[in-house]
C-alpha cells in the first residue's frame, strides 16, 4: 500500500512535515531527516492537509510518494 508524506523545499534539499507535540509549538515542524516525517495512507488526506496548511499557516507543502 502506497503512503504519502509532505515536504517543502529548504536552501539546498526538501524538509519533511512532522508533527511536535511541545506546548510552545504550532504542532508544524519541518525535518531534514526523510524517516521523520509523519505519513499518510491516502492521498485524499495529503491532498486535505496539505490546503490545510497553505491556508492556516502559509506553507506551500508538496505530497511526495513514501517508498
């Protein structure tokens, strides 16, 4: 089954979405590390949350396939 992960582009290589659960932090984290990022198993949810995020939080995020 196919899983789908969000990522913007940094500087120099693609930072992955994950999620923090400070009580300081928005729960919108960004990683270098691939293995990180949370995943999603439907491409609907991606699609959904990643509007989510341009909207609430002006992050233009991309839907990547996770091996």
């Amino acid at each position: 089954m196919s899983r789908y992960s969000l990522f913007r582009w940094g500087k120099t290589s693609p930072e992955y979405l994950m999620a923090a659960y400070e009580p300081d932090c928005s729960g919108i984290v960004f990683t270098s590390c691939k293995e990180d990022a949370c995943h999603y198993v439907t491409i609907e949810k991606a699609c959904a949350l990643a509007k989510q995020i341009r909207s609430l939080h002006g992050y233009e995020v991309f839907i990547g396939l996770v091996g």
